[in-house]
C-alpha cells in the first residue's frame, strides 16, 4: 500500500480527542516526585513512568546518544540565573553524571554529531548567542558560526546542522559552512501579543537526513503564541502542514525509524497543558500519551524517543513542588493467630511513593524486636508476611524515612495476638466426639444382647 498523502489535522476534529484525554483520568499511575526537575522514562505501553535524575534547577535541551546511551542537557545553575546555564551528559541508567561546561554563561541547546564524540550547543560568550563546538568530555572549545544574529535551536544529522535564526529555518555543513535559508515564514520576526515573534523555530531533521520538522507561530491570539508543526525537505522543497491546530506546541523529535514525531502541547487556548503527544508525519494519527497519566502541576517539556522507539525520555517539572507531608497505614490480618499460621501485614504510603523502602518494626512477647524491610509497589502499598512462632501480644508499626520530596512517616502501632492450637484428649488420631460415641454404640449393643438372652 503506498503512503497516505501528507495532510494537516484540523483543530475541530482534535478537540473531541483532547477533551475524551482529559476526561478519561487512570488512577493508580504514579509520577516518582523528588526533586522539582527530572528526567524521566515514559512507557506508553505499560502506562509506567521511571525517573532517571532529578536536580532542583532547571533542566532543557535533552537529546540522547544512541551510540553511548548518554544524554545531554543544560542545566541552570546558581537559583533563578538564567544566564548561568551549562552543558552536562548522564547516562540512561541515570549514572555518570558530567558537567562539561562551567563558566557563568548561558551554554544551552546542545546537540550530539553523530558518532556522539563532539557536542555542538549555543552559547552567550559575545554579543549574540552563537554556535560553538567542543569534543565530547568538554575539551576543544570552539566557535563554529556566528551570523551577527542569534542563532538557535540547532540539530546535528549526518553532515549537516540545522538551525534557526531571524525567526527561520537554517541548514548548513557540519563546519559552519554554506549556510543556506531553508524558510520564508509570513510575517518572520514581527512581533505581536505573544512572548515570541511570528516565525518558525526548533527544526530537527528527519534520521535519513531527508526532511526537517519545525514549529511555526501562525497566530497571537494567546500570550503563549499559536503554532502548528510543519515540515519541509532538506533541499528547501516540499513545504507542508502537519497540523492546523493553533495550540502551543513544538520541539518535535523524530523516532529513530523516522515514521513518527514526539512534541510537547504546552496550551491549548489559554490553558496550560504541557502533555506528550505523537504524530504520524505521513498519515496523520495524532496521539496524547499522557494527559490521562500525569497528575496536575506536573510539565513534561522536550520528549525524545529511546533507543528502539518503545519508550519516551523527556525532562518533567513538578510546578508547585515543595517537601510533601505524608502518612503511611498499617493493617494486620488475621489480629488472632493460631502459632505457626501466616500473618500478613499491608498498608500503603499516601500520596502514592514507589519503591519506597518501609521499614516494619515488630515487638515479640518476650520483649525483644524485629524489623523487617519491603519495598513499595507502584500504587504506594507494601505487603509483609511473617510466621507467627511466639504466643503471646505482638505489636507492630510501620516506618518511612521519606526522601527529597517526601516527609518521613510512621503508623500508630497495632496489636495482634498468638495463641496455642487447641489442645483435645482422646486416642491420637481420634476425636473425643468420635470415642464418646462409639462408647455409647458399645454400651447399648451390651444391653440389647442381655435383654435377648442365651
């Protein structure tokens, strides 16, 4: 079957979509909360979200090295400086944590070449933000095109780079060289009522090198800006809408087998979103991952896609993150144990905190101590299971030390009681029920047989 003819999705059509999303709220995911910037791993599939890192600043520009397995961000550094940004790698794991940058200015926007061994970002070091290049630990700083503008946004495939700059789309060699102007948006670099002017921004180029995707500001309607997706063929052909929605919405990354686009919707009108959502540039089938998933106040801004496209990596923002009391329960069953029977003790951590480590401390008849460790599942709740071996009361509590963005909590302590099995007489192997009624039988056939005689 050949491919679908490239379309734009109409705004109409997708506000029923958006609005189902918003409607159909999944309880029991939970978003890990630690510190108020993340990064984090998004599992569309199994509805799962891991964290990665986290860090109290901001974090922007995340992109990955398929070669190594490593990202590369900036990160702000020093409270609300946004003129001290500097360029840093982790790996997936979450290990290896590098700065490669550290010099008071704005470093930001970085992009891996292809073999992940240089890194090309922008920087503040002049009068204008420019494109620099170093190698991969940090090493061999150097200017690699300086417009007399500012540039930004740059994405590094194959041989070429590409970039914004006067509110257009920009490709050039990996040297800098031949810069060549890709578009000509309608009113480029005019400003209206929105933060940016009108123009197009963030291009990312396809994996095969073939065509670029990029948002353009189509309206100022909203303070936030009004844009659509759209993309163009790297020769400066073939310009089309992927989108005709007006939300604000952008920095769309291709998935590695290039047949789909992962971007940020960070309003909808006047309403703040800052969801994931994908997109088939071919064909359409616009897709939100995640306004069923997160819970309020939580941002997902820049996602990226994973190695092999199964899974999403972006950078998540708690908006109003601040130390969260919590309170943790604690239940025993059965509260009357029959010594060498199971008791099960369970509860959960409110709000919901996986792999939390809670630490359940029992106190035995003879006054001595237990304590014993489990581990949180994804919903908050622990479970624990212990022989009860000693007669006699039992107490039991439940303890977290709570983490970055959590507050420490213990449960009101609960007893439960063992006791001894039931002792019973008789012949072992026989009940008393059962010998007491034998005797009977006996003792009546023995005055039946007298009555009758010889």
């Amino acid at each position: 079957m050949p491919p679908l003819p490239r379309h734009s999705i109409p705004a109409l059509m997708l506000i029923p979509l958006l609005l189902q999303g918003l409607a159909a709220a999944s309880p029991g995911v939970v978003v890990p909360y630690q510190e108020r910037w993340g990064i984090y791993e998004l599992d569309p599939e199994a509805s799962q979200v891991r964290l990665i890192y986290t860090c109290p600043e901001r974090i922007t520009g995340l992109r990955l090295d398929v070669n190594s397995g490593s990202f590369v961000f900036s990160q702000r550094k020093g409270a609300d400086e946004s003129s001290n940004e500097e360029i840093c790698v982790l790996g997936v794991d979450g290990g290896g944590f590098e700065r490669l940058t550290e010099n008071g200015l704005m470093d930001v926007y970085p992009a891996w070449s292809p073999d992940g061994s240089r890194i090309a970002f922008l920087s503040w070091r002049g009068k204008t933000l420019d494109i620099y290049m170093m190698d991969r630990d940090g090493g061999n700083v150097e200017l690699l095109y300086d417009s007399g503008l500012h540039d930004a946004d740059i994405h590094w495939v194959g041989d070429r780079i590409a970039f914004t700059r006067g509110s257009s789309i920009w490709i050039m060699n990996q040297d800098g060289t031949g810069a060549a102007r890709l578009t000509d948006p309608p009113r480029a670099g005019e400003w209206g009522e929105a933060v940016l002017p009108f123009g197009d921004y963030d291009p990312r180029i396809s994996p095969d090198g073939g065509e670029i995707v990029f948002e353009r500001m189509v309206g100022d309607a909203t303070r936030h800006g009004c844009y659509d997706l759209y993309i163009i063929k790297a020769d400066g052909s073939g310009e089309a809408a992927i989108t005709e929605t007006g939300w604000t919405q952008g920095l769309a990354s291709w998935s590695h087998a290039g047949d789909r686009l992962v971007f940020s919707v960070t309003a909808v009108g006047e309403e703040g979103r800052y969801d994931i959502f994908t997109v088939e540039p071919d064909s359409g089938g616009l897709l939100d991952l995640t306004s069923d998933l997160f819970p309020p106040g939580f941002l997902a801004h820049g996602p990226i896609f994973s190695e092999d496209d199964s899974k999403i990596y972006f950078v998540g923002e708690w908006w109003d993150w601040r130390v969260l009391e919590t309170s943790i329960t604690c239940g025993v069953s059965p509260v009357e144990a029959v010594e060498g029977e199971k008791v099960t003790v369970a509860g959960s951590i409110e709000p919901a905190v996986s792999g939390a480590a809670v630490a359940l401390e029992y106190s035995r008849p003879d006054g001595s101590t237990l304590t014993r460790t489990v581990t949180s599942v994804s919903d908050g709740s622990y479970r624990d299971t212990i022989e009860a071996v000693e007669v006699g009361s039992w107490t039991v509590e439940a303890h977290w030390e709570g983490d970055r963005g959590h507050e420490a909590s213990r449960s009101q302590p609960l007893e439960f009681t063992v006791v001894e099995p039931a002792k019973r007489g008789g012949i072992p192997g026989f009940p008393v029920e059962s010998i007491a009624i034998g005797l009977a039988v006996w003792a009546l056939l023995r005055i039946h047989r007298r009555k009758a005689g010889p």
